[in-house]
C-alpha cells in the first residue's frame, strides 16, 4: 500500500516518539587510523544523528538526501619514501617559451620556457614533500 499522508514517529520499543538505537549526544567528528601514521577526519555537517526524510509516495521509496561535512587525511609525517626527479635539458627544452607555467627558474634569460617550468614543478613538488615529512632522501638527475 502507497501511504498519502506523513506518518507519524512512531517508537516499537517504547511508544517515546524517539526512533530505537537513536543517540542525540552522538558526534559526528570522526578520526580513524587508516595505517603508516596517516589518519582520516570526518565530520558530518547534515544531516544530523535522528534525522527523519520522508519519502513521497511514487518515488519507490527514494528520495534525495542533502549532504555536507569534511573529510581531510592527516599524516604523522614518516619519512619512509625516497624520490628521483629528473630534469630534460636537452635543446627542446628551451624551444618554447610563454607557456604560462613559470617564470625565469634558472636564470637564463628566457623566461616560461619548458625548462623553466620543470624546475618549477619538481621545486613545487619538494616543497610539498617537506611539509608532508614523508620523504627522507631527495635525488635529482640532469639529462
């Protein structure tokens, strides 16, 4: 049977009006280890533990459920990862220049040019690594 009308909260338990296994104290700031000193924060803004969504009748049961919060990764910073970067120095790399990227990196004079924007990107990239604390050796090769 289709329902036509909002049914009433209605509690088998207990006849309290309150759903069963509902806890308004609960929170939704969750942090949970997910392994190598890294973790993950959730928190959910909407909807709330006990909220109640009515489905309307002709929609088989579905309805559309508005959802907001955050989730970010946290690491420790374990320094348990070693990276290479190598750099194309060949003649190419000098070629184009103006590509939006970078300005004059290695001080030669021509500015945006593809070389320029390797060196931006690996120095972005180190940059990154060092915050994070997750790398313990950096290399680098000049081709």
């Amino acid at each position: 049977p289709v329902l036509t009308d909002v049914p009433a909260l209605v509690n088998c338990m207990d006849g309290s009006l309150e759903f069963s296994g509902c806890d308004g104290t609960f929170t939704t700031d969750t942090v949970s280890p997910v392994g190598q000193g890294a973790e993950v924060s959730l928190n959910i803004e909407f909807p709330q533990q006990c909220d109640v969504f009515y489905a309307p009748p002709g929609v088989n049961g579905a309805t559309v459920i508005d959802f907001s919060g955050t989730a970010e990764i946290r690491t420790n910073g374990i320094a348990d990862t070693s990276m290479v970067f190598v750099i194309d120095r060949s003649g190419s790399t000098c070629d184009v220049h103006s590509l939006g990227c970078a300005g004059d990196e290695n001080s030669d004079s021509q500015n945006d040019d593809i070389l320029d924007c390797e060196i931006l990107a690996i120095l972005g990239l180190i940059d990154k690594v060092r915050e994070d604390g997750t790398v313990s050796h950096v290399g680098l090769v000049n081709q």
